[in-house]
C-alpha cells in the first residue's frame, strides 16, 4: 500500500509545510510559475517584477514564522479558530433520508421551524424591554443620587456619589464578563460576524456568555461610559437563535429529544442565528425591516429567500413584544424599541441643501475613518499588552476610564450656566411620538438646575443617551450653543475610542449617533446663520434635520452599513421624506471612509485573529494560483482501508478531513473519491463499522447517524480492538464520505477557489491532477495565511492590471 503523507488543517498548523519550510521551495519563481501562467500581454518593468516576487516570497516567509515578530503570534491565534461544517454532505444515510421523504414529514419540520422562529422574537423582545426598564431605573438612582447633593450645593460630595454609582456599575459589568468569559466584552458583532462567515468560535453562542453579555450592558451602559446596547443585543439575539433551536445547553447538562436533532448541525444553526441577530437589531432599533437587512449587509455571509422571510417574522414578534407588552400595566409608554425618537412630519430641507448634506456625509467618512484607526490601534495594543494579563489589570483599565469619563461628564457641566428653558422656542410639532407640549416637558432631565432651566452640557452627557438624542433631533431653537455642541463632539468622540474595547460588553450606534448628531447640529447653525437671512422668515433652515443627517453619516462613516442604516434610520424617524438627504450622506460616507480605512468590525475581526473571508480577495490574488497556496503533501485514506492505519492516521494528526482515494493501477494509485471528516472516522470507530475485507457492515440509518454528528467525539474515549487484529480488520468508507465534494484542477485560480469558499461554504477545497489524483489541499487558513499581513497591499501596483 503507498505510503501516507500529511497535510495541515483547520486545528493545527505546526508541522512544516513545504510550501514555506522548504528552503528549495522559497527558491522558484512564484510569479507566473507552475500551471498557472500569466497570460497578459502588457510589457512590465523587470525590476518591479523582481520587486513584486521578492515582497511575496517575504510575505509567504512571515506567515510560516520564518521571519517578522507577528507572523508567529497571528499564526498561533488564527489555529485555534476550526471551520465550520456548512456543506451539506452527500453520502449514504442521506441518500437513504431522501428515499424514506415524504411530505408529512416535510411539513411537520417546517412547522417547527417558523415556531421556533416565532419563540425566538417573543424572548428576544422580551429581553430588550427588560434591558430597558431596568436601565431607566439605574440611571434613575445614579441621577436623583447625584442631584440631591447637587442642589445643596455640596458638588465635591456630589462627584464622589456620581463617581461611586458608576464605579459601581462597571465592577458589576466587569463581573459578569468574568463569570461569561471574553466573549461576554465588546459588542459581539465581530465574533457573529465571524460565526456566520464559517468560522466555529468556542463559547460564543453559550449560556455561560449569554448571561455574562446581558448583565454586562445592563450596567456598562448605565455607567458613564460611551457605549450603546445594540451590539450586545446582536450577540444576545444570535444566543438565543441558537439555544432554542438546538434545545441544549452543556452549562445546565439539559439535551431534549432527538427531534431537535436535525436543527443542530452547523448549517441549521447559522440560520438560526442569522434570525436571532436580526431580531436582536429589531428590538433595539424597533425597526423589523432594518434588521432582516442589517443581517444580510453585515453580519451573515450567506443568505436565501426562505430565510428572509422567517427572519422577518421573528423581527416582527420581537418588536412587537416590546410594543405591546411596554405599553400595558402602570408602567411608561414605551416606544418601538431600546433606542427611538420622533421628528416632525413637516418638511424640513429644501433641494439644494442636498449638497450640504453630501458634505455632512464626507465629514461623516472622515470622522469615522479616523475613529476606526483610532479605535483600532489601541485594541492592538491592548491585544499585545493586555490580552494576557490577570484580569484585575483589565478591571483596573476599567476603573480608569471610568474615572476620565466620569470626570469630563460630572465637571464639564459646572462650567456652563443653567438657562431658563422659557428661552428655548419649541415648534408646533416637535416630537411626534412624545408628550412634549411646553418648555418645561421639553427636558425630563434638570440636572445641575431647577424644574424651569436647564444645563446644555449636562443634557448632552448625564442624561440617558436616548434622551440627549432626542434633544439633539428637536425642533427646539435656541437648545444649544456652538461651545457645549463642539465640547461634546470633541469630548464623547475621545470617549468612544477609549471605552471600546474595554472589559465591558459594549455597542458603537449609540455613541455615533450622538457623535454625528452633535456634529449635525453645528454644521445646520452654520448654514442657518449664513443663509436664514435670505430666506422667508416662516420656513427658516432647520438644524435638526443635519443632526439627523450627521448621526447616520457618522453611523456609515465608521461601520460603512448603507441599506439596513438608511431603513434603521427611516424606521426610528416614521418618516421616509428623510430618505433622500440620509441616502446621499450615508453613500457619500461609505466611499470616503473606504478610502481611508477598512469598517471598524472587519478592523477588530482582524485584532482578534478571526479568519474571515472577506468580500473582495487580496488586490495581487488574481496573479496567483492555488499550487502556490495549497497545503501540500497530502494525508490521503482509501475507500476500504486498514483499522490500523486509520488508528494511526487519527492519532498522528490533528486535521479535520481527509480526502478519500481509491487504488486504479499503475500511475493511478491515489484516483479521488470524496472528502470524509474526522469526526465521522471517530463515529464509525466508535459504532464499530468494521470487518473482515470480504464482510459488509450495516449501514447506520439517517437519525442515529445526524444523532452521533452532533456530539463531540475523542479517540481517547473509544474502546478499540487489540493492536494484533487491527491490520485484519477493514473499514469501508465509501458509504459515509461526501460524494459530491467540490474539487479544482491545480490550474485554478486562486480568485476562483476563495469565491468557492465564499459562496458554497466550504471547508475543504482538495486540489487534483490531470489524472484526478490528489496533489493538495485547501482550507480557510491556506487561503488567510497568504495574504493576512498587508492584506490591502497589492504585491504589483494595480494600476498595471484589471482585476
């Protein structure tokens, strides 16, 4: 039998590979080289070709950790990171499922599924409305609690109490990050993103980091710090999604019955979670629309007509949970989710003020860019510096930030003069969806002053943030000064990029949506001071269309959302005559900041060492062929092989599929015939799926089988047969390997293979000959480790070829 070889999969990469440990291999010609010939007829400058193949072979050489300080690390943290299993895979116990089909059968799942789906957004509105009550009584304590000293005049005793309270709330929030784990910090999005995309990320979607995210925001967010819910309520609606439709959870050790069964494989539960994360942004936003296209713009990468609909309905359910239950009993109104506000119905913006807001949305793009590199720069240092570190080091981070925020909202206050709210002129339809009917019901909140003034500065930074926004998106004149607006803009924006990342869970909209609308805001004074006298005294300029316009410009600029952000936007607003300025500002957004910088998630993804394939491949991806990328010697095992050398196999490697090949003769020796994983190897090692080479084991039927995928198998923990008749027993693996597993000819692209993987969810890509015998292998890894550093560097200047 010819001997075996190996090849690198997705948990363990530290064998050498010869395509980067070979000192013979780092020698030939990359460019142009192989079964994969350039084919252009442009004539290129010999020394930038010899320039362009030096910088590839330098980047091939840092990502084996042959040099560069990084590659190792990025390297050890995108191992740990194994791919998911969303190809259906075709054997025998499917093929005899399809066989036993009937339509029964057919509508009986399809009526589990839309009333899981219908579970799903009742919980998660439920979630959000409970979140919200519960943080309108903790900001309720922390304010009264401030203000009773406040008003004595007693504003040293009045900061150690404000201080105090959210110090409080943080330890708390830090607390529960602890009892969750990591995974319980941030706003989850890039980790779901991630999941979504293919990539198995531990502890993401379980119980344990379910509880630790909920009571995190709960307190972070009533804390000073400048952070929003919705990005926890992303993670927490994708936890959802994914608990009840797999009705298992390892922390309470509970597993219900095997019905549930089929909805925990790996492309079930992407489903699920797509739906519980855009329910997540329904209940937060009370937007069901924004969310359905919230998921299928930025967290899901793959989607179908079926889906929209069942994730639509489970955004209708939870938004209409925290309507209709947020309405009833004693309590207060509340409105269509976490974060609402009302503007007027009036029109607001003439034509040519069109280019103004497309100069908000630039400003937008650059604010966002800016904060993006910001933001990710002191995450990488926090990666590199902190990462490691005991846990209180990250609670004592906390602590201090909480300190800075808690000082600039407390004291910047008590520099500005309360004023009279008798001098704010209110329009006649301010807020449509609020009880606002003079001056005084105007603020809620009286911080720092009496019943009939108010402080600007204390409105923009003590106050809930939803109530500040509504402020900020008032009709109201004379509100706020050009100073508290540019002091808030440029203190809440160095707020932002210091919180995120912190040991809290933590969201981004709120913050930018209050960013961009104080930058709003004084972008429409200006242009209302310059041209309001021109114009008929009754239809003057209003700013708070521009604050409206400059929160999703801001929204855009740093998260590059389009679609699902002009909905979201249109949704809160109940109004769609802002559609045409919103859609100019956030375009505009969008392309300036991609000039800039990449979106702050795919940012963060990339921090955290999470493999995503990302839309577009590397800029030199198209000169290169997979014989260039590929793991290659492979580890390859036969239809009907020996126990013993599966045992072997098995125990030698980690690798998580094996291509299955068939002996044809001379010449022929290794002919493909599917793909199997390592956990089906261990299942028919375990269930005893072996013989005599002349006998036939009976295959598993459908049920069992799905039954036993969706555990977690160990060699150690199955009872073999004796070492002595091992190499007499055989295993016959045709029934059980993937028969429809996708191959390329070692002359594909490289361009071709990563949009194989985009679109059909791969795992394992094998490369074949011209004989269809096995040369190499590829998985997400080969395709990230290739161009992972400087990945937006082209190897050759594009301005040379077309891509």
């Amino acid at each position: 039998m010819p001997g075996r070889v190996t090849f690198v999969d997705d948990e363990e990469r530290n064998a050498p590979r010869s395509r980067s440990a070979s000192a013979s291999s780092m020698q030939q010609p990359l460019i142009g080289s192989g079964t994969f010939p350039i084919r252009y007829s442009i004539d290129f400058d010999e020394q930038m070709m010899i320039q362009a193949e030096e910088r590839l072979r330098h980047k091939k050489a840092s990502l084996s950790g042959v040099h560069g300080n990084h590659g190792p690390f990025i390297k050890e943290a995108m191992d740990k990171y194994e791919s998911l299993t969303f190809k259906v895979y075709d054997n025998g116990p499917l093929r005899q499922l399809y066989i036993k089909y009937t339509k029964l059968g057919h509508a009986q799942r399809l009526a589990a599924k839309w009333s899981i789906y219908l579970i799903i957004g009742i919980i998660i509105g439920l979630l959000a409305l409970a979140l919200r009550r519960t943080i309108e009584h903790l900001y309720e304590f922390k304010i009264s609690s401030t203000d009773a000293y406040l008003q004595s005049g007693q504003n040293f005793r009045a900061f150690f109490v404000y201080w105090g309270i959210n110090v409080l709330y943080v330890t708390i929030s830090v607390g529960a990050v602890i009892f969750g784990g990591p995974l319980a910090a941030g706003s989850g999005i890039p980790e779901v993103k991630g999941y979504l995309n293919g990539v198995r990320i531990p502890g993401l979607i379980n119980l344990k980091t379910f509880i630790g995210k909920f009571v995190s925001i709960l307190f972070s967010f009533s804390s000073c710090l400048a952070l929003g819910p919705e990005g926890p309520m992303i993670h927490i609606g994708a936890a959802v999604g994914a608990g009840l439709s797999a009705a298992k959870s390892r922390t309470l050790r509970i597993r219900l019955p095997k019905i549930f069964e089929r909805l925990r494989g790996d492309r079930e539960q992407r489903d699920f979670i797509s739906s519980g994360a855009a329910a997540g942004v329904a209940a937060a936003f009370g937007a069901p629309v924004g969310g359905v296209l919230f998921a299928i713009e930025e967290t899901s990468t793959f989607w179908s007509r079926e889906l929209t609909w069942r994730t639509l309905f489970g955004c209708l359910t939870a938004t209409m949970m925290v309507n209709i239950v947020g309405k009833s009993g004693i309590t207060v109104t509340v409105g269509n989710g976490l974060i609402n506000f009302g503007i007027s119905r009036q029109s607001l913006y003439r034509e040519p003020e069109i280019v103004v807001f497309a100069i908000l949305g630039a400003m937008g793009g650059l604010l966002g860019a800016f904060f993006v590199k910001l933001n990710a720069h002191l995450n990488l240092f926090r990666r590199n510096y902190l990462s490691k570190q005991p846990n209180w080091v990250k609670f004592a981070e906390v602590i201090l930030i909480t300190t800075i925020c808690a000082l600039i909202t407390f004291s910047v206050p008590l520099f500005f003069p309360c004023e009279p709210t008798s001098n704010v002129i209110l329009s006649d339809t301010i807020c449509d969806n609020s009880n606002i009917v003079d001056n005084r019901t105007l603020i809620s909140y009286h911080t720092y002053c009496d019943e009939d003034s108010f402080n600007q500065m204390a409105v923009l930074f003590i106050i809930p943030p939803e109530e500040s926004a509504k402020l900020l998106f008032s009709r109201a004149t004379r509100l706020f000064d050009y100073v508290p607006l540019c002091l808030h803009l440029v203190l809440y924006f160095t707020m932002a990029v210091i919180t995120s990342g912190t040991y809290v869970a933590a969201g981004l909209f709120v913050p930018m949506m209050l960013i961009g609308g104080s930058m709003g805001r004084i972008v429409g004074k200006i242009v209302a001071a310059i041209f309001d006298p021109m114009l008929q005294p009754q239809f003057p300029i209003d700013p708070s269309i521009y604050a409206l316009v400059g929160a999703a410009a801001m929204m855009s600029g740093f998260s590059r959302i389009t679609i699902s952000l002009c909905v979201i936007i249109i949704e809160l607003t109940q109004n769609t005559q802002y559609l045409l300025p919103i859609l100019v500002a956030v375009l505009t957004a969008k392309l300036v900041g991609d000039a800039l910088s990449r979106p702050i998630y795919e940012e963060l993804a990339s921090i955290k060492s999470i493999p995503i394939l990302e839309l577009h491949p590397p800029s030199f991806a198209f000169r290169v062929g997979v014989t260039e990328v590929m793991a290659k010697p492979v580890q390859c095992i036969y239809e009907k092989d020996t126990l013993n050398n599966i045992i072997r196999v098995l125990k030698t490697t980690n690798h998580n599929g094996f291509p299955v090949v068939s002996n044809e003769g001379v010449g022929r020796e290794k002919t493909f015939r599917g793909i199997i994983l390592r956990k089906q190897l261990l299942i028919l090692l375990d269930r005893q799926q072996y013989s005599q080479k002349e006998d036939e084991a009976v295959m598993l039927d459908f049920e069992y089988y799905l039954s036993l995928m969706n555990h977690k198998w160990e060699l150690e923990s199955i009872s073999l047969p004796p070492k002595e008749i091992r190499g007499t027993l055989y295993m016959d693996i045709h029934d059980y390997m993937d028969r429809s597993q996708v191959v390329v000819q070692k002359s594909f692209s490289f361009i071709e293979a990563y949009r194989l993987f985009q679109t059909q969810g791969l795992r394992h890509l094998p490369v074949v000959d011209d004989l269809f015998q096995v040369v190499g292998i590829l998985t997400r890894h080969d395709l990230l480790y290739f161009h992972f550093f400087d990945e937006r560097q082209s190897v050759i200047q594009p301005e040379f070829f077309d891509a």
